[in-house]
C-alpha cells in the first residue's frame, strides 16, 4: 500500500492539483458524454412519437 | 481512348482554366499579394531585428504560402459547379482523373508558380542569403504543388457545402503539416549550413504521392459532390 | 455513385455475404447493439476499477517523477484509444464506401466524437504532467504535436459531416476524408517527430521511464481495455440515436417497442 492516510492520498505527494485535474476532466467528459448520447437518443425518439401521431390523426381524418 | 487524346485533353483543361483565369486576372492577383501583405506585416508584429527576421523567415514564408493556396482553393472547382461544366466533365469520355489533374496543374500554374517566384523577393526583406532564397525557391518549387493536390481533395468534399471556405481549411490545413515541415525546415537547414538536400528530397517523395494518390481522391470527392 | 452499385451487385450474388449483410442492417443491429450496450458498460466498470486499483495502490511511487506519473494511467490509454479509434473509423468509412453499407457510415460517424475526446484528453492530461515534469504546460513534443493534429484531423471530420445534410454525401465525404487521414498520419508523425529532434535534441520521453515496473504497465494496460469498453458502449449509444434519426421513415422503427407505447 503507497499511502499512510487518506489525506496523503488525496495529496498525491504535491501533484494533487495535477493528477487530481487529469482524473477529474477525464471523470467529467465520462459522465458527459454517454449523457449527450442517450439524450440524443430520446430525443430521436420523441420526435419520432410525434411524427407518427401526426400520421394517423391524418389518416383519422381522412377515413370516413 | 489514345494516350495522345488523353494528354489532348489534359492540355486542353489546363489551356481552358488559364484562360479564364486571365480573364479574371484579380483572382490571381488576390492571391498574389495576400501573400506579399502576410509576409510584410510579420516584421512589423515581431520587431526590425534582422538576427531574428532570419530565423523566422523560412516559416513566416511558408506558412503564408500556404494561406496563401488555402484561399485560392476555393475557385477551383466552384465556377465549374455553380454553371454545370463540371457536370458535363463528370459525363465526358475522358476520365474525370485526367481532368482533375489538368484543373490542378492549372491550379498550382496560377497560385504556387507566382509564388514561388515571389518569395525570393520578400525573402529579401529577412535578409536572407542567396543560397538560402536559392533553397527557398526551390523548396516552393516542389512543395506547393503538394498543396495544390492534397488542397484539391478538400475543394472538392465541400462542393456546394455550407460555409465551404471555413470547412476547406479545417480540412485541409492539418493535412499540410508535413510539407510545411520540411519545406520551411530545407531553408532552415541551408541556413544553419547542414545542406537542405534530405528536406527536398522528402518533399519529392511527398509530391510524387500526392501525385498519385490525389487526383484519385479528389474525383472519388467530386463525383459524391455530384450525386 | 454507379461504381458500387455494381460492387454491391458483383457481391450480392455470394448468398453467404448477402446473409452477412442482412445482419449488418439497421433494423437488427438497432436491438443488438441494445443488449450489448450494458455489457460493455459493465466491463468498462468492472476494468476501470481493477486499473484505477492496480494504478493507485498497487503501483510504486516512481523513483524521478514521485506521484505525478499516475497520470500515465489516463494519458496513455486516452492516447492509444485516439489513434485506435481513427483507424477504426477509417475501416468502417472506406467499407461504407466500398459496399454503400448504410450501417458502416453510421458507425463512423458515431466514433469520431468519442475519438475527439480521447485526443483531447490525452491533450489535456498530457498538459496537466508536462507542467510539473518540465515546467512548462505545453512543449512541443513529438507525440503531443502529433497528438493535437489528430484532434485537428477529428475536428475536420466532424465539422465536414455537420455541414452537409444529405446523410448518404456526409458518409461518403466524411470516408474520403477519413481514408486521406489515414494514409496521412504516418507521414504527419514521422515529420513531426524528425522536426522534433531536430529542434529540441534529446526531449523527455513521457512513456518511457528506464524503470517502468510491471505494475504500471499492468495498470495501464487494464486502464486501456477500460477506455475500450467505454468507447464501445458510447459509440453503440450515439449510433442508435443516428439510427433511429435516419430511419425514421423505415417500417421496421415505427414496430419498435419504444416507439409504439
């Protein structure tokens, strides 16, 4: 085991600003990312919904 | 088809956009002293030093040259898309390749020739010995035709394309890494005496891919562009 | 383009390759890539804890760069994804190219943002070490310079898709590009890294310290695997949106469970 405590750990012998700033960017676009991807999906998916409501309420109309 | 009608053709491109282009002799000139004008004002950012113009001179030059080319990308295909020539090219017996590679001949004869031939003169203005304007021109001799080619294949994916101009150089640009390196890095080389022959060289080496590869490339781009 | 057609048309009479395709169509991989997505998720967990584990407790302090190193645990995997993940894209756009597969050039188009955020984050945390290793945010070393004209070369690709709104011409374009990218990227770092030594001399190497334990290498290369699974889930994610966008009009997304309730 490398560290003594928590507080060394976090600490990362001097590099915290460094390391911490690597790890953290990479963390965030991480959790950003597959975000943006499955909000695209539903949004797909939305408009997708409303397309075909807008389909058959046209063809309600029309059909006697 | 012959191989004397295909070099006909090829000829009669070139022949063709020459022609137009003097017709049109602003375009060039455009070109022209964009160039003069970016090189020009690097003094005046950096300072009058003359020990510093010189080193920087041999990228200050290129990366104008290639701006330079970058800009004038944009007319070379265009004109032909907008009035439908192209369209007829695209259906004509002879292979698109052929007159691609005319249009691009074409190209770098009104963009990297009057270049190269105008560096020596701003050369002058860094202070830059003979030997090494000798090694300039040379170095613009070989390589923007290079850009011409691999600049061609970028014209021709944004065809007709939202915000072309931008898009071209995005495209392009990242792609004439290479040339830039070795091009400003043979004048380099002449001027810290270690001789610019292995620079050139590669240069030769990178145009007879381009050579080869991208008119290929571009009339693959073009016909996409004319679906 | 009339050439493919007729590529397509020489191939399609091989039955097993038509078989091959019929697999390779939206309307089955749309739910494949469905069941898929949590499994890769599951292994990008499972190996980004083990590398995280392995790079912060198993892994010795280095002996010149102290603590600061355990960067190499994200830098050089994001590193190794960015290229991966161009070649990758490459293959699917030329085969998109070559066999007018619709697929194929849904795949690219869905990996070139997550390859873009590889480039950037090896950019990124290449910054965050070389200012503690050299002093300095940004040196130009050889594989930094090459690295941020990758993400240059991602930009483009990207840029040239969202431009054109023809799905079919932005696939087609966007494979030209690609394949040009492809063939270019050696030549693009063999020049930078001649232009490198030739400049700096002897610059310090970020991934090879003399004394490289096995446990680094462990660490990293669990870390690797873990940016895999993640891209693979994520691009399986965006090219199930892309799908459901231009298939819209196909019979077989209006059956679709999600859509129907």
């Amino acid at each position: 085991m490398n560290w003594g405590s928590a507080s060394e750990f976090f600490a990362m012998g001097g590099h915290a600003l460094y390391v911490w700033g690597s790890y953290g960017a990479c963390a965030l676009l991480m959790v950003v990312e597959p975000i943006l991807a499955r909000k695209r999906r539903s949004q797909a998916l939305t408009e997708l919904k409303r397309e075909i409501r807008a389909n058959q309420d046209s063809q309600d109309e029309t059909t006697p | 088809m012959g191989e004397t009608s295909l070099f006909a053709a090829l000829g009669a491109v070139i022949r063709r956009d020459l022609l137009l282009a003097m017709r049109r002799k602003s375009d060039v000139l455009t070109t022209l002293f964009f160039f003069i004008i970016v090189v020009s004002l690097f003094p005046l950012g950096i300072g009058p030093e003359m020990a510093m113009l010189r080193q920087i001179a041999p990228g200050v030059l290129w990366v104008a040259a290639l701006l330079a080319t970058m800009l004038s990308l944009n007319r070379l295909f265009a004109a032909d898309h907008a009035d439908g020539t192209l369209e007829q090219m695209a259906l004509s017996a002879v292979p698109l390749g052929v007159l691609v590679t005319g249009k691009v001949i074409a190209h770098w004869l009104l963009s990297g020739l009057p270049l190269a031939l105008l560096a020596p003169v701003l050369g002058l203005q860094f202070d830059l010995a003979t030997g090494s304007l000798g090694v300039l021109v040379v170095s613009l001799l070989i390589g923007t035709p290079v850009l011409s080619l691999i600049g061609a294949v970028g014209a021709a994916l944004t065809l007709g394309v939202r915000g072309g101009g931008v898009l071209v150089s995005l495209l392009v640009l990242p792609l004439y890494v290479p040339v830039l390196i070795f091009g400003a890095g043979a004048v380099e080389a002449d001027l810290t005496g270690l001789g610019a022959t292995a620079h050139l060289s590669l240069l030769a080496a990178f145009l007879a891919l381009a050579a080869f590869f991208g008119p290929w490339a571009t009339t693959v781009a073009l016909r996409i562009a004319l679906e | 383009m009339g050439n493919n057609g007729g590529f397509e048309n020489r191939f399609g009479m091989n039955t097993r390759l038509i078989n091959w395709f019929g697999y390779a169509s939206p309307a089955t991989f749309y739910p494949l890539a469905g069941k898929m997505i949590p499994w890769f998720w599951a292994l990008a967990a499972l190996f980004g804890i083990a590398g995280l584990y392995v790079g912060f407790f198993v892994a010795p302090t280095d002996a010149q760069q102290g603590e600061g190193y355990r960067i190499i645990f994200i830098h050089v995997p994001a590193s190794w994804m960015s290229m991966f993940i161009y070649l990758v894209m490459a293959f699917w756009a030329a085969l998109g190219l070559g066999f007018n597969t619709r697929l194929s050039g849904m795949m690219a188009t869905s990996l070139a943002p997550t390859g873009a955020l590889m480039a950037f984050l090896s950019l990124w945390t290449g910054a965050l070490w070389g200012k503690p290793m050299w002093g300095a945010w940004w040196v130009w070393d050889a594989r930094l310079t090459s690295e941020l004209i990758l993400f240059f070369l991602y930009i483009g690709f990207i840029a040239l898709q969202s431009a054109i709104d023809d799905p079919r011409r932005a696939d087609k374009a966007g494979a030209v590009l690609a394949l040009v990218g492809v063939v270019n990227i050696p030549i693009i770092y063999f020049s930078v890294k001649w232009w490198n030594t030739l400049h700096q001399g002897a610059s310090v190497s970020l991934t090879r310290s003399p004394s490289m334990a096995q446990t680094m290498l462990w660490g990293m290369l669990l870390m690797a695997l873990a940016f895999w699974m993640y891209a693979i889930a994520v691009s399986l994610t965006r090219v199930r949106a892309i799908i459901l966008e231009r298939e819209r009009h196909a019979g077989w997304v209006e059956e679709l469970e999600e859509v129907a309730t």
